[in-house]
C-alpha cells in the first residue's frame, strides 16, 4: 500500500489507538508516533453485575415449559464498539483542524467495521486507504513494512 508522505496512519483495535505520521516517502514508510490512546477494557465477566433476565410466560404458549432467557449484554464488545466510536470522533477532529489531508486507518475487521459506522464526510474524503489488521501491539517497523507490503 502506498502511505504518501506526511500521511495519517491510525492503528486501532478494541482499547488501544495510535496515531503514527509518514516521516518517509510513499513506498518507503517512516513512522513517526503522534500520539497513543489507551482505554482500559475489563473482560466481560468483571463487567457484570447480574444473571441474564427471562422472558415472561416461559418458552411456549400458556406460560409452560422452560423458561427463555433473553439476550445477554456482552459488556466487553459494547465497550470496544464504544471505544470505536471515540476513536472516530479523535479523527474527525483532527480533519476538521486540518491536522492531516491523508489518513490510512489500520484495525481489525470488526473494529473497522464499527469505525466506518462513525466517519464524518471529512474523515471519508481524507481516506486513503484500510487494512484490516490488528498491529496495535506490533512495533513501529513491523508496522512500517506490513503496511508497504499490504495491497
């Protein structure tokens, strides 16, 4: 993937955000790291306080037979898509200040997905590009070549 100079590069995943600039050329990348977000993101089962709830009336017709449970509430993913969100946010800032005309976003699939949800027109027209990859907790330079060698 061509990263052109002076590019944007956000790696993101669940929790974690980096903000990296293009210090080389577009088919050399230097990364440079502007800036590091973290959250903390417990696993969902310390993020429970209660059982899942049941349905009313049972599971069939007349209130017999077992009970239904609904839907339980995976804290860990509603925190991550939370986080998603934000990290949207942090881009659309920084567009609207001008702090970059190019932007490359980096994260796994579902995180990018969540993203997407939540780019301003702004971010949109700065993208360049998307690689769905989880390189929060890569170095820098592996980094710098996964992203040469991505297409």
């Amino acid at each position: 993937m061509r990263v052109p100079h002076n590019t944007l590069v956000a790696v993101a995943d669940g929790r974690k955000l980096l903000f990296l600039r293009n210090e080389g050329d577009a088919t050399i990348p230097v990364l440079r790291t502007v800036k590091v977000e973290v959250k903390p993101n417990p696993k969902d089962s310390d993020q429970k306080t209660d059982l899942s709830g049941k349905a009313p009336g049972g599971g069939t017709v007349g209130g017999g037979g077992s009970a239904n449970t609904m839907g339980e509430a995976d804290y860990h993913q509603l925190e991550e898509d939370r986080f998603a969100a934000e990290a949207a946010d942090l881009l659309k800032k920084r567009a609207l200040e001008g702090d970059f005309d190019t932007l490359i976003v980096v994260a796994p699939p579902r995180t990018l997905g969540e993203l997407r949800k939540h780019y301003h027109k702004e971010v949109s027209s700065r993208l360049a590009g998307e690689l769905g990859k989880d390189l929060t907790n890569h170095p820098v330079d592996e980094i710098e070549k996964i992203l040469a060698a991505a297409e």
